[in-house]
C-alpha cells in the first residue's frame, strides 16, 4: 500500500468478517491486504460460468411446471 492508496469504510456482517480474520491470519496477512487480494483476485477471474443443464433435466423441469400449472389451473375451476 502506498501514500496514494484511499481509505474506505466498510460495513460487514459479523460472521464475514469473522471468517475474513481466519482467513487473515491463515494467509498470514493483515484483514486489509486479506480483502484486498481477494478483491483484486475476484477481478482477475472470469464470472462463473452457469452449470450446463442437459436435456433430460430440462425435460423434467417442463414437465414439473406443466403439472403445478395444471393444478394451479385445477383449483382455480373450483373457486
């Protein structure tokens, strides 16, 4: 870090920065520099990719949502 660098406030959730602080000290790094690096590491790696669904999974998808349409379809008649 550098004269240059920007100070920033951050709110975090108790139990975050709790697991930041064992990652810290894991890493052997201060909580800044924790943060720091997994931000930047964040930037460096492509987003995750969506896990590809194959087609008997769709097929079962579509089904169930036929069946809790035509239930839906089937309760409203009653009303």
């Amino acid at each position: 870090m550098t004269s240059d660098d920007l100070q920033t406030n951050l709110r975090l959730p108790a139990a975050l920065k709790a697991k930041l602080q064992r990652a810290a000290e894991t890493n052997k790094r201060s909580m800044n520099a924790e943060v720091v690096a997994r931000l930047d590491d964040s930037f460096d790696s492509p987003p995750a990719a969506a896990t590809p669904v194959d087609d008997r999974t769709l097929d079962l998808f579509a089904e169930k949502v036929g069946q809790v349409l035509d239930e839906r379809d089937k309760r409203r008649a009653k009303r």
